[in-house]
C-alpha cells in the first residue's frame, strides 16, 4: 500500500515537472524565433527617399579565383561615407548567402564603419584618379574599412580566399565611387596584421582596379593567365 | 696516344680547373667567415650557402602557436611542413640545394624567415600554403609595385626590387603545372615574409585537385599522398627548369 503522502508528492511532481516542461517548450520556441530572426542576413536598407542606382559589386568566385562585376539596383543613401559601408555591406551579403561563389560569414553588419578622407598629397593614392573622377570636384580619397572582429574571426582561412575578399572591397569601392583610390581596413578599430591568418591588413591598398600605378602597393589581382616579367614597370 | 700539344692542353685544363676548385673552396669559406654576422635564428637554422650555388628556400608557412587554416582536421602547419619535406628530398635528388626555414613545430616570425631566406642568397624563395578553397595550384607574388634594386633596399618592401624575377619564376612554375594538368591560378597579395625577401619570391598554396573536388572522392584531396607527390614533382622539375635558365641575380 502507497502512503498518501508518497501519492501526493508524486502528483505534485509530476505536475512540476509539466509545468516546467511547458516552460521550457515556450522557451527554445522563444529562442528558436529569435535566432532565426537573427539568421535573416538585413538587407543594406537605405531611407526610403532613396531612389535606387545601379550599383556595380565585384563578387569574388573561389573556383577560378576570379573576380566579375555585378550590377545591381540599390538604394543608396547619398552621404558618401554611408554610401560606402552600404556598398560593401551588400557585397559581404552575397558572400553570406547560401550557395555563394565565395562563402564568408557574416553580412553587412560586418562592415561597422567606413570613413573617408582625403590621401594626402605625394602618397601613391594621390596620384591614382583618372577620367571623370579626376575631373569632378574633390581630390583622391582614403576610405578605412572598420570590419568586426568577428567577421575577421570566422573569415576562412587561406591566402586565396583572404586576397579575393580584401580585393573585392577594394575594387567595389573603387567601381562605385572612383575618387577612393586606397583603401585601409581595421577590425573593431585596431589595426589587424592579418585578415585570418594570410593576407596583410596592415598596409594600404591601391584601389585602382588592377593596374600598377607606380604606387607603394599594387592591387593584389588574381588571375588565371601569367603575368608578363616586368609588367607595369 | 696524346701530342705535346695534347699534353700542354690538359696540364693549362688541369691547371684551371685546380684553380677553379680552390677559387670555389676559397668562395666556399667566404660566408662562413662572416657568419657572426648573421642573426641568431638564422645561424640556428639556415647554414650559408656558397654564392654560385642555386640555392632554393622553402618557407613552410605557420607552425608553433600558429595552426593557419584547418585542414578536414589537420593544422596547415603540419600540412606544409609535410609537403616542405618531401620536395626537399625531390630537389636534393635533383642536385638542388634547399634551405628550409623551419624543420619543425616552431613559430619563426616573418621577419625570422625573410633574414633566413636572405642569408642563403636563394635564386627562389617559395612559400608554401595550403587551403581547402579553391581548386588546384594558387602562385602569389608579392603586390608590391616594381621598384629598382638601391644600395641599401627598406626592409618592409625589400622584394619590389625583385618582382620582376618573381614574376617570372612564377611564370615557370605555372607552365609547368598547367602541362601537368593541374588547376592553377596566379595572384598578387600582400605577405610580409615574402616582401622582405630579396630573392625571386613565389607564395605557393596548394588546394585539393578540381577533378576530385566535384567528385568527392579521396583522391586529388589534400591528403592525397599521390596527389601531394604529383604536385611536389612538378615544382621540383620547374625550380630544375627555372635554374637552367642561368643566374638570376
């Protein structure tokens, strides 16, 4: 025979034990939703006021270690400096996506800051501007990249994959607004020395696409072709 | 039967060639009488080499503290270490002679493995790496704009004098893996071991084989031991080209 009050501290348990269950049900589905909200890479959103331009990324592909424009409407903003974090926010959302020719983690909310300013004159930037963009107003511009920490962090790593992901920030920014002629990253603020392990982020890149201009740094192209000896000299 | 003029022949050959041997015994000596003068890592690691030897550098990068990428499991550390190795003993077989960098677990600083690449006077500095990425054989050179060779060169960017031999050992080492079927794609990029190196300085990455990787298969992966060996075989027949090629410096 059971005694009543083993009975009663059973039903008292057990109904406990439903209880929290049904919280602790509420709660992961809380959680679960949360985190799938997180998940949802945001969308660069510019104000609504914006009207949408054509906007050339260039998206880096690890298979052939190529990188090809691609043209896209975006709304931009018109401040220059959130132009550019809007630009290259948009790009780290490609390399974020499912199935993405070059996957990276991370998005645009890796891009925390960009900030321009002018090269100071007898750099190699300053020399850099050509065509309309040396004929509008303004000279040659400096962007710095802030990235997050944990972009960096997750960032694969790899000499190819760390060159082709600091070359196509350089040359989207160099597509989309020609006066950025070098461009300088910082993670979290700080000077990094490297993107993961490989690639240099201490020094300054040219941002011309491509081209050895003379400078102290030439774009860190890839290529499926050799170079000619002494090219660029 | 040998003439007189014969005779006198072989004896001014036999007396050049004596004189060519002590020339180079005496050459020989000349940088292990200044050897004080090289850095402790590089007196600890990487003996001179005599001036009119080809001499290869094999920079296997990481090690220590640094794992670099991680391979299905395995550090790239460990992974270029391993391959470093095996095309030594390739390029020794060949009559090359090789110094390395590291030949163990130890972490070398850039700076570290510039002086000991330095020091040896290598006539090709190759610096290896390897990753899942991509597919096939990734060659960099330095990104550094040419410049001309000075008097005294600024470490940080001592190898823009040089990448224009960079650019052209690279050369000979894409043709070759290229007609050996292997995937292969040319880049620049900034890396501070290469960029104070003042020899022809190619980064080498290896990443798995574009045939295995569609299939899935474990061959042509990175721990393809016939891949590996394919691989190393090729640099080595190309670095035997590149020296055929004459002096570089």
């Amino acid at each position: 025979m059971i005694p009543r009050y083993q009975t009663v501290l059973f039903v008292v348990l057990l109904a406990a034990t439903a209880v929290m269950g049904t919280v602790l049900w509420h709660l992961r589905q809380h959680e679960h939703q949360r985190l799938l909200q997180g998940e949802v890479s945001t969308p660069t959103r510019a104000p609504e006021v914006a009207p949408a331009v054509d906007a050339t990324l260039m998206v880096a592909d690890d298979a052939d270690g190529s990188v090809v424009p691609q043209v896209l409407s975006l709304p931009l903003p018109p401040s220059p400096n959130e132009r550019a974090r809007a630009l290259l926010g948009k790009l780290l959302d490609i390399y974020a996506a499912p199935g993405a020719t070059h996957p990276v983690p991370g998005g645009a909310s890796s891009i925390l800051q960009v900030f321009l300013v002018p090269v100071p004159a007898g750099t190699p930037g300053a020399a850099g501007l050509s065509g309309a963009a040396a004929g509008s107003r303004g000279g040659p511009e400096l962007a710095v990249v802030n990235l997050a920490a944990s972009f960096a962090d997750h960032h694969p790593s790899g000499l190819e994959t760390e060159t082709l992901t600091i070359l196509s920030m350089c040359e989207t920014l160099h597509a989309n607004m020609p006066r950025i002629t070098e461009v300088r990253f910082l993670v979290n603020g700080r000077p990094r020395a490297t993107l993961a392990g490989h690639a240099s982020l201490m020094r300054t890149y040219l941002a011309t696409a491509r081209t050895i201009t003379g400078g102290a740094v030439a774009s860190a192209g890839i290529s499926a072709q050799p170079a000619v000896a002494g090219a660029g000299q | 039967m040998v003439s007189g003029r014969g005779n006198a022949a072989a004896g001014t050959t036999l007396s050049l060639a004596l004189f060519t041997a002590r020339a180079r015994r005496c050459l020989a000596v000349l940088p292990l009488s200044f050897a004080f003068l090289a850095p402790p890592a590089a007196r600890a690691q990487a003996p001179p080499a005599p001036a009119y030897h080809f001499v290869v550098v094999l920079n296997p990068a990481h090690g220590g503290t640094d794992f670099g990428a991680n391979l299905d499991g395995q550090p790239e550390k460990d992974y270029t270490l391993a391959f470093s190795t095996r095309l030594r003993s390739l390029l020794e077989a060949r009559g090359i002679s090789v110094v390395t960098t590291r030949q163990s677990d130890v972490r070398l600083t850039a700076t570290q493995r510039a002086e000991i690449a330095n020091h040896a006077e290598a006539q090709a500095c190759l610096t290896l790496h390897a990753s899942e990425t991509g597919v096939g054989v990734h060659l960099f050179t330095s990104s550094l704009a040419p410049a001309s060779p000075t008097l005294f060169e600024p470490w940080k960017t001592a190898q823009a004098a040089w990448i224009t031999h960079s650019v052209a050992l690279e050369g000979v080492l894409y043709s070759a893996l290229q007609h050996a079927e292997i995937p292969v794609a040319l880049g620049r990029t900034g890396l501070p071991a290469i960029d104070s190196m003042t020899c022809p300085a190619v980064a080498v990455e290896i990443a798995p084989d574009g045939a295995a990787a569609g299939s899935g298969s474990a061959s042509g992966s990175l721990a393809d031991p016939a891949y590996q060996a394919k691989v190393a075989a090729v640099l080595a027949d190309a670095l035997l080209e590149w020296r055929s090629e004459g002096p570089q410096l």
